[in-house]
C-alpha cells in the first residue's frame, strides 16, 4: 500500500460504519502509509477523516463516519451518518462489528441492510474473540446475511487484505438484496405494500422491498419522498391497516419497538447459527470483569476516578507548566527581535503588544492542551470513560446534567477554551449546551491571581487558602445550581433514556492516540488562535487611542524635570493612569459606572472587569495600573495588595469575586463557546445569562457583606 493516491482508471469511495467502541477507526489507521484528510462535517462540529490509499490497481477514498448504535437522528453523530448513508455518493459500505459482541453489533447491520447499497462486513477484533473462545463461521453467516463477513483485526493487520479483496469484488460485481428476513406477520405485511409499489413504481432511489421496510417502520426520509408521490392518498390507508395489524402481532403500539424486536429475533437467529462459545469461556471471568469489580466497585468507584481525574488535571496545569517559561521567553524575544525592525512606533505597538503576544498567549497553553488530549484520549480507548457516564450520571442527573458533564466541568478548573472543546464527548445536543453553559463558572487558571490578590488582602495568611478554596468549591456549587435551572427552563423537557455500552478493556492504540492529539491540537490552534491574536489587537487599541497630546505632553515636562528616578517612575505610573482613564476603555469604564454602583464598583473596577472579558489576568494588571502601583505586578505584590485594601471596601471587594467568578469567559473561550454550541446567538445567551447570575449573586453578595459589616 502506498501513501500517494495518484488518480487510477478505478476509484471506490466506502462509507465506513459501525458502532461505537468496534474499532473502526484504529481498522482504518491499520491500512498502513495512509494518507489522512481531516476536517469538520459541514454546518457541524463532528470530526470528519477521510482516508486516501492505493491497493492494487483501485484508488480508495474512506470516509469514516461517526460511531452511531442505530440509524436515528437523535445526537448530532447519528444525524452525520444517517444523513451521509442516504444522501451523499459513495459506492460500497463496510460496516465494521465488534466480533466478540455480535448479537448487539449486528443490530445495525440490518439496519443497514435497508439501504439498498452495495455491503461488506468486517468481522473486527476477530483476534480477542479467538481468546475468548468465540467461533465465528463467517462462510455461513455471509450465507445468511446475503452479505459478504470478512475476519478482521485492527491490531495484528488479519485479513485486511481479504477486505479489499471482497470490496473490490463487491464493487465490480451487480447489487444483490440482502437476506433480512422478518416474521410471517410483518412479511405479509411487506409483501403487500411491495406489491403496491411495484404495481405503481413511483420514483424510488431503493429497491422497493427495502422502501417496504422502511416506510413501515415510519423512517421519516422514506416518509417524505413517498409523500410526493400521487400514490400517497392511495397507500396511506394500507400502510396505517398494516402498521396496526404488525402493531398487534407485538402487543404494542409503537411501530418503532416492534421493529426492534424484529430486528433482534433476526440477529438472534443467525448468532445461534454461526458462532459458537465453550462451555469454558462461558463460565470463566474475564479480565474486563475483574478490573470492573474494582472500577465501577459502588463505594470506591468514584473516590478511584475522582484519583484519576485529580492526576490528570495535576499533569496537565503541573507537567504542561514547565515549557511555559521557554515558550514565554521565546515570544518575548521574538517581540523584541521584530520590534527593532518597525521604525513607526504605534505600528510596533501594534505588532508586538498585539499580534505577537496575542498568539504567544495562545501558544502558551499548548502543552496542557497536548497534555489533556493525552489524558482523555487514553481514557476513551482504554474503555474507561463509559465507567464514567456509568457512574457520576446518577449524581449529576439530579442537576440536569449528564454524567459525562464531569470531564468538561473538571477541565474547565484549567482553562475554559480545552474544556468547551472536550464537551464534545457529549453526544447529545441539549446535554451538550447545558454543560458548555455551565463551565464557566469552573473558575479557570487565569482567574487565580484576582483570587489570591484580594484574599491576600483582605484575609491573614493563615485564612488564604481556606479562602481560594471556598471560592473554587462556591463556583462549582453555583454552576450545578445554575445547570437546574437551566435544565427547568431553557433546556426543559423529558429526559432521554440513558443508553451506554461497556466495551471490553483494551491497551490503547499509539497511532490513533497520536492522530487524535495532533488533530484536536491543531484545531485549538485554529479556533482560538486567530481569535486571541485579534482580541489583543482590539483590546489594546481600545487601551491606547484616543491620544491626548496635553496629557503627553504635561507629564513630558514634569518627568524632565524630575529631581529623582523615584519621582519620574512615579509620574509614568501617573500619566499611564491618566492617559488610561482618558481612552476608550476608561470612557467605557466611566459610562457602565452607574449601573454596577449598586455593586459598590468605582469606575476603576469596572475598567478591570471589562478588560478581563478578553483575558482575566489582564484584570489584576489593569488595577495595578489605575492604583497607582504599576502594570507588572501580579496577585502576590504586597502593594497592590494595600492599595486594594485602602481603596476598595470589604463588601465591594466579595461582590467583585463574585463577579469575577461568574461573568462571561475571556474573548478566546467565548469564541470556541460558539463554535462548538453551532452559533454565535448561544455566545449572546451566555453573555445575557452569567451576566444576570453575576449581577444577582454579587448584589446580593454585597447587600450581605454591609449588613455584617
């Protein structure tokens, strides 16, 4: 196999299906020398691969489809798939199974079946069921199915040669019906609606049995193109007469369950069939089993995650801290090296303070994102995280949130911009929200130096921690109080059943860990990035312009005259106060001061508040500056701590925490909220909603304080 994918006389583009846990991606990364495309579904966030390779004397072209248990449009992967089989082009399918799990894979494969497509059956981690004792008979069972079942192992290459072989046969050869056969009852009823058909032939872009199973089982596609049809007042009134006696047969009333049943009774009978289990292997535990016993153990499974969580949210702000500083040094002296070039000095300004540090910030947080991909990806491959959503799902339910909501929140602790990113391990489109909603009220790094400025000003030594403490745990409690009522109004509805798999356990793929990192590495890079760069651009615009030439020019003359070195620092630090004070931002300041009084705010604070909105370390800065203390200090600065004390009330100072702790995300994070929530709109709901909760909590937060005071 080569990885050049020069045009060929042949070209064969597979859809590549199954469901979660199957390996079907690591299949496709087995074909070795690939050459990978990745990139978005269109109008969604769903990672779209596609894989180019050569073989023999055919251009391959696969796309990998999300993993979905069914052919619904429930989450927004099963809508990618479902949307591709029935409306894109391609030629062949290959539906990858789970050998060691076939009664429930299987399930999906006659789904498929319906499709009228061209179909191949990759018999995957054939290797493991060959451990467990597991015997497939695939000759038969491609006999039962109509479709040809290939043995194949991701892991150690079996019979990825014989898959392509019998794609290519498939694909030469002419479409054969698949043999998905139902009970007497339902195949009357199927026989009588492709009688129908067949009599009238309306346009139809399947064979007319398939459009038979499918109208009957209300698949809503089917539904919509037989509508148009001048024989839908004619067929309505048999299908309702058929739905109803099928209906009856199953003792139910959902047509929909009925076939679920028909389904399962099919697969049953061809596993009965072609795979046989000794006695032996049935009776012994496996090593999924045994590790279960401890990991999902209903007392200490969750102190045990709660363990793994703690260590991964330790390697990533810990371990993904050490090349910070190279990284830092780097852009500072890239700063300087391009800074030196630009004789126009607000051109250099612009490049250096903007452009430059902008994407430096940026830069700055890749290794804790590498670090956490690391982390989540090895979770996921191993099989663990679906012994995650098994058990904190119960726990976060009562809060309206899912129990895959944990890996987000807790990642939000770090950063926002990871953490919104990592919400899509979420499938559902609602729980997703709601959980993209709540992480900003996980406090994140950035807003740390705020917190241990006004603790250490406010608090002795002894109490600091205790306090950051207390403000980290309020700011989860406020968010799972927030996620209720959000799940009561915006997000009410009845919930979804919980449906989750328990893949075996298994040591995680290299390649695919790496794809993974590298891909989601790079889109950080791309969503963010960018952004960052312009918000720092904006940001410091708003800071420096309008230029006050009397102000300039007032404190030229009196640094000039300065007696001492004290003096002139101490008349910078007072024109950069007052030329601050004059520029947009301290206008904006001056105008919003009205609203945030009742707050017990000055101007001041709320100039702080509105340049954290791009970056929340810009928040202690930017007091340092309008307190006279200068613009590099940081959260531990003795003086800045005085100042705080001596020119902010106790009681404005915990409404501004509160603030702090819950108002709208940094640009950057605000930017990737949008992006994975699907529209800009949701980012002006998040700007209305944390700005009503931190204008609620902090008023009320500060009408408290006085009253103790």
């Amino acid at each position: 196999m080569k990885s050049e994918c020069p045009l060929t006389k042949n070209h064969i583009k597979i859809a590549l299906v199954g469901q979660p846990n199957v390996g079907k991606s690591m299949l496709i990364n087995s074909v070795s020398n690939s050459h990978l495309h990745v990139g978005n579904f269109s109008g969604v966030t769903v990672e779209k691969t596609e894989v180019l390779f050569d073989y023999k004397d055919y251009n391959f072209t696969v796309v990998d489809l999300p993993g979905t248990y069914a052919l619904a449009d429930y989450t927004i992967e099963e809508r990618v798939t479902h949307n591709f089989l029935l409306y894109e082009e391609y030629d062949i399918i290959i539906n990858v199974v789970d050998s060691t799990n076939l009664a429930k894979n299987l399930q999906l494969t006659a789904e498929l079946m319906t499709l009228g497509k061209k179909m191949v059956i990759a018999l995957n981690m054939s290797d493991e069921a060959k451990k467990e004792g597991i015997e497939i008979d695939e000759a038969y069972m491609s006999e039962l199915l109509g479709v040809p079942c290939i043995k194949t192992s991701a892991v150690t290459k079996e019979g990825l040669n014989q898959l392509l072989d019998k794609t290519i046969e498939v694909f030469n050869n002419n479409f054969t019906l698949p043999k998905l056969i139902f009970s007497e009852t339902v195949e009357e009823e199927i026989e009588k609606i492709e009688y129908y058909l067949k009599k009238h032939q309306p346009v139809c872009p399947n064979v007319y049995r398939n459009v038979a199973i499918n109208i009957l089982r209300n698949d809503k596609k089917t539904f919509k193109k037989l509508h148009d049809e001048p024989i839908w007042t004619e067929l309505l009134p048999i299908l309702i007469e058929s739905s109803k006696h099928i209906e009856l047969h199953h003792d139910t009333d959902d047509i929909k369950e009925a076939f679920a049943e028909e389904y399962a009774s099919f697969i049953r009978g061809v596993v009965a069939e072609t795979v046989k289990v000794s006695d032996e292997d049935l009776t012994k535990q496996t090593l999924t089993d045994k590790i279960d016993k401890v990991l999902i153990h209903p007392v200490f499974g969750i102190p045990i995650f709660l363990f793994f969580m703690w260590g991964l949210f330790q390697l990533t702000f810990e371990l993904g801290a050490i090349p910070m500083d190279y990284i830092d040094s780097f852009f500072v002296w890239l700063g300087d090296v391009v800074g030196n070039t630009i004789a126009n000095d607000n051109i250099r300004k612009m490049v250096v303070d903007g452009v430059i540090a902008g994407v430096g910030a940026v830069v700055l947080f890749v290794p804790n994102i590498i670090i956490l991909f690391i982390g989540i990806a090895l979770l996921e491959s191993t099989g663990y995280m679906s012994r995650v959503a098994f058990l904190l799902d119960g726990f976060f339910h009562k809060f309206g949130l899912h129990g895959q909501s944990f890996i987000p929140l807790v990642t939000g602790f770090g950063c926002s911009i990871p953490a919104y990113m990592s919400a899509r391990i979420l499938k559902n489109d609602r729980d997703r929200l709601l959980t993209l909603f709540i992480i900003g009220f996980m406090s994140c790094g950035a807003r740390l130096p705020v917190y241990v400025l006004f603790a250490g000003a406010f608090f002795d030594e002894s109490m600091a921690g205790n306090v950051l403490f207390a403000i980290y745990v309020s700011g989860a409690v406020i968010g799972l109080i927030a996620a209720k009522i959000l799940k009561l109004t915006a997000f009410k509805g009845v919930d979804e059943p919980f449906v989750m798999e328990m893949p075996k356990y298994r040591l995680p793929s290299l390649k695919l860990i790496w794809h993974t990192v590298v891909t989601k590495t790079l889109m950080y890079l791309k969503k963010a990035g960018t952004f960052i760069a312009a918000a720092s651009m904006l940001v410091w615009f708003l800071s420096e312009y309008p230029k006050n030439q009397d102000i300039e020019n007032k404190y030229a003359t009196l640094i000039e005259n300065a007696k001492t070195k004290d003096e002139a620092t101490r008349l910078e630090i007072q024109q950069k106060k007052e030329e601050l004070s004059n520029s947009y931002i301290g206008q904006i300041g001056q105008v919003i001061e009205p609203l945030f009084t009742p707050l017990g705010f000055d101007w001041k604070m709320d100039v702080a508040l509105v340049s954290g909105l791009a970056a929340k370390e810009v928040v202690v800065s930017t007091l340092g500056v309008l307190y006279s203390t200068g613009d590099t200090t940081d959260g531990e600065d003795k003086s800045l701590q005085n100042a705080i004390k001596k020119h902010i009330p106790f009681a404005s100072a915990i409404a501004f925490i509160v603030v702090v702790m819950t108002y709208l995300p940094c640009f950057a994070a605000t930017t990737v909220f949008a992006k994975e929530a699907g529209s800009w709109r949701y980012a002006f709901y998040l700007f209305v909603f944390t700005s009503v909760v931190a204008y609620i909590l902090a008023f009320t937060a500060y009408r408290i304080a006085v009253s103790l005071i």
